[in-house]
C-alpha cells in the first residue's frame, strides 16, 4: 500500500488535461496516490472504495454530505472544478468537521480577463459594427465615430464585483491609466486602497463608467440588479461587457438598451444556454457575442490545475496559504442556488 495520502480525482464532465498540465498532473501524483483521473465519472464501487482512505476529493460535481463525511474519515479536503460553490455540499457539516472546501474560480482569471480586454477594445472602438459595414459597403473610412467610440486610454471603468476576475482585468487595463471604481459590498476600504481602486456605490459606478464589468458571483441579493433603471444612469454609447453571470443582469432590458442604441453591448454568458436560435439579439448590430468561451482557450483553465498542485503541496507542508477560493459559510449562504457552474456542465455533457 502507497505511503502517500490518497487523492479522488473525479473531473468529469471537465477534461483532465483541460485542467492539469503534464508538469502539474506528474507532480500531483507524486504528492498523492490518485484515484481514477480520467475523463470518465468514477464508478460508483471504485468511489465507495477510495473514500475510507481519501485525504482529497477533487470533483466536478463533488457531493459531499453526512453520509459521504461518514464513510470519508480522514477527508480534510474538498475542490470542485466546475467554477462555483455547487448546493450538493454540506458546508456547516465540513465546517464542523474541519473538512476546507475550495472553489476553483480564480483559476479563470487569466483567460477570463484576456476576453474581456478583448471585447473591451473592440467595442470601444466599434470594430464590430465597421467589420459588418465593410461586408455592405458602408464603412467609415477615416471617421472618428464620435457619437459611439472612445479610447480606452485614461477612461473611467467601473467592475460589479472585484474578485479574482475584475483583478486580472484590471491587471490587463494598467497600461491604459484607467481610473478603475468598483462596487462590492464585501470588500472593505482598507482593501480597496490596497487595490488603489476607488470603492462606490452601484448607483455611482453605473453613471460614472464607460466600461462597466459584471465581474460579481451570484447571490441572492444582486439578481438582476443592473436593471433598467441601472442602464439609464449609464452615459450613452457606455460599453457593458457581462463576463461573469447573466444571473446579474435583467436581460430583456439590457437587450432592449442595445437594439435602441443606448448602451454597446458585450456578453458572454446568458440566462438561458444556448441562447434560443429565433432570440432577436443574434440580429442587433453592434454587439459582440461569445458562446461562453471567455475561458474557454487551450491551456486557459490549466492556471486551476496549477493552483490546486501549489494549495496542496502547501497543505502537506502545514502551511496555510492558499490560491484558490477558500468556502467560507457567511458567504456561501449568501451565494444564489442559482448554479451557472451547474448549467455549464449541462451543455457540455450535450456536446460530448
């Protein structure tokens, strides 16, 4: 029997090299005695077998309650890899057991914040909307488009949200100068100044912005809160570029701002995926639409699998930092059962 803990590796619907560089999965394994690792689900008898002796579970779809915490009693540890605290977890049990629950969402920043500048410049300066004039022969050679483009350069964004996302955004915005506001109601001032952000209120931020990133995780208390009254305080011709969750938006009212002209538009993420075929935003101009591929790029989410590798080894050295997000239960609470995590594994099991 190996002397190395044991390690249930259970990524499906994920895929493992979609997660885990060659480097990081050798050395996972030789930190660990790892169960399963294949893009199958584990079967049910080789789960029930491994769990005894599990020091790590690592899932996609991890559930993990009083039964599993039973027959699992030397589990100190729980990562899922889908992007968000799934509702099949128990979190005041494993908070009770001393169980550390761990999300892998910030391993998305990299590639989420490289969509997002993306989108970012090409909606500044309507590069969609003078590509589909070029196809017509309508293009503006050498206009400034004044009513609709700015630069990016010095402008004024704004991030709902400033997690590990709006972090690597702002990041990727610093050779720009932009004056970067943020409102989140779970960051404190001391930590804003930190960030050299200015913290603002929702109200403020949608007026002030030129850019404005929902970059915020779902809870129960922000659905839909950049509604109809939010977009009317947004200057005309603002850019609003959703790359977090749809769960955010009144979607039918910031379709409505885009096909009138008010505000430009770049998504990511949709209520309902895929979004309908008939939907009338696939026909507005000048929005920028992507599939939910904002992390989806090769070697994009292996920044997780590198994460998940230095937490543990930091773990195994008793050391108490960690880089990926550390579930703690006022917050998980307060967390919507609204589970994108959960409709993205839907469509990916649909394309298998």
């Amino acid at each position: 029997m190996s002397s190395r803990p044991t390690l249930i590796l259970d990524v499906h619907w994920r895929k493992i090299d979609e997660l885990f560089s060659a480097d990081d999965l050798g050395l996972l394994e030789q930190l660990f005695d790892v169960v399963w690792a294949k893009d199958e689900p584990i079967p049910q008898a080789v789960l029930e077998a491994a769990l005894p002796r599990a020091s790590v579970l690592v899932a996609a779809s991890p559930h993990v309650d009083a039964n599993t915490l039973a027959q699992a009693p030397a589990l100190h540890t729980v990562i899922e890899v889908s992007g968000a605290f799934p509702d099949t977890i128990d979190y005041a049990l494993c908070e009770q057991r001393g169980v550390q629950v761990l999300s892998c969402a910030p391993g998305f920043r990299e590639s989420v914040a490289e969509m997002a500048l993306a989108m970012t410049l090409a909606g500044a300066r309507g590069l969609v909307k003078e590509h589909e004039n070029f196809r017509d022969g309508s293009e503006n050679w050498l206009n400034d488009n004044t009513e609709t483009d700015f630069t990016v350069f010095n402008a004024t964004v704004g991030f709902i949200g400033y997690g590990s996302i709006a972090r690597a955004t702002r990041d990727v915005l610093r050779p720009f100068n932009v004056k970067v506001k943020a409102f989140d109601p779970w960051l404190d001032a001391s930590a804003a100044e930190r960030e050299g952000i200015e913290l603002v209120d929702f109200e403020t931020l949608m007026s002030d912005c030129r850019v404005v990133y929902v970059t915020a995780a779902p809870t129960r208390s922000n659905h839909e809160m950049v509604d109809r009254q939010a977009i009317a305080r947004m200057a005309r011709a603002s850019l609003l570029v959703v790359i977090s969750r749809a769960h955010l938006i009144d979607f039918e009212a910031v379709v409505d701002a885009a096909a009138a002209g008010r505000i430009r538009l770049a998504i990511d993420v949709f209520p309902d995926e895929p979004l309908d075929a008939a939907h009338r935003l696939r026909a507005l101009p000048d929005v920028i639409l992507s599939p939910h591929r904002a992390a989806a790029v090769g070697g994009g989410r292996q920044l997780i699998g590198k994460m998940l590798v230095s937490d543990l080894q930091n773990q195994l050295q008793g050391k108490t930092e960690r880089q990926l997000q550390i579930a703690q239960l006022q917050h998980v609470e307060e967390l919507s059962s609204v589970d994108d995590a959960h409709k993205v594994a839907v469509i990916a099991r649909k394309r298998d």
